[in-house]
C-alpha cells in the first residue's frame, strides 16, 4: 500500500488482503481510519494476527478457518467488544485487557 508509510513484506500483503476483503479503500485506511469498526475473515489461511495497529476503533473482529495459532497485538483495540476466532488452531494467546 503505498499511501502506509513503513508497512513492509508479509505484513504489507497482509494489510492489502485485510483492506480487499473487507472493502476497505487505502484512502479510508490512510485518511479516515477512525470509521473502520469492523474486520471480517473467512478461509482465507490467515495465519496470525497482524496489522491491528492500523484498525484502532474495531468492535468488531472475526477471524475464522484461518489457521491461526497464536494471538497478539489485539491491546491496539481497546474498543473490542466481539472477538470471533473458531475452527482456528490457537496455541499462544497474549492479551492485554483492561475492563
């Protein structure tokens, strides 16, 4: 994405395949990233959790099908309300919640 200064490599092709998938523009992500509230992801061989930084205002965030095996990075939604992660292959979670 050219617009995300900084976002390299795997995490780089993550972010575009995030932004695809849930018809989110580099513009919205770039200028407005405040309106993204939800991410959505299904069978997609999502492997880990990544680029959360970018999606501040989440409520929303379901991962599933994705192979994923650990979780991190989720303490850069602190507005999280649904967190969907079935059929994944979790064995690692770092989370840092404050209620």
């Amino acid at each position: 994405m050219v617009g995300v200064h900084g976002v390299r490599g795997w995490t780089e092709t993550a972010l575009q395949d995030i932004c695809e998938y849930n018809d989110i523009s580099e513009e919205q992500l770039v200028s407005a990233p405040e309106t993204i509230t939800s991410i959505e992801m299904f069978l997609y061989n999502f492997p880990h959790i990544c680029c959360m930084s970018f999606f501040p205002n989440l409520v929303s965030l379901s991962l599933v099908q994705q192979n994923l095996v650990s979780i991190e990075g989720l303490h850069y939604c602190p507005h999280l309300e649904l967190l969907r992660l079935s059929e994944n292959s979790i064995q690692r979670c770092t989370l840092s919640l404050t209620i």
